[in-house]
C-alpha cells in the first residue's frame, strides 16, 4: 500500500560487475524497458559516469551516489 503518488515502489538491483559497459546498458535497460528513471544508491565512478548523459538530458535522475566524491557529479549542471 501506498507507493509515490499512487505508483509502486520497488527495488530493482541489476549486477554491472564494475565495468562501465555494462553500467551503461544496464541505465538503458532500466529506462528503455522498465521505464525506471529515477535511480537511487548508483554505486562507483566508473559505472555511474555512464549514466551522466541521461542525466545531463533530463532523461534520469541519480540521487544518493554512494561511494563517489568525484566532483563530475557535483556541477551546476546537473539538474538531475
């Protein structure tokens, strides 16, 4: 019961191996075929800069990075 505004909120853990490839296919998959856009905890550098273009166009969001103090994902540009 209860959810954001009436949808369903559930966990959804894809494995990436720490190879930014397959982070990147994964972000797509999650967008394209889930129609996730709203990523929460990303983990890594490497992996979570495959999502930057996505964010940088509006298409996703990332909130609560862990493990990342890389200042890429901390610009004024990055709405997202």
């Amino acid at each position: 019961s209860g959810g954001v505004r009436g949808l369903l909120v559930r966990d959804i853990f894809l494995d990436d191996a720490y190879k930014p490839a397959i982070a990147r296919q994964n972000y797509l998959n999650l967008l394209n075929n889930m129609q996730v856009d709203l990523i929460f905890g990303s983990r890594g550098t490497p992996t979570t800069q495959e999502a930057l273009a996505l964010v940088k166009n509006g298409q996703m969001a990332l909130l609560f990075l862990i493990s990342t103090e890389a200042s890429i994902f901390r610009t004024a540009e990055l709405k997202n």
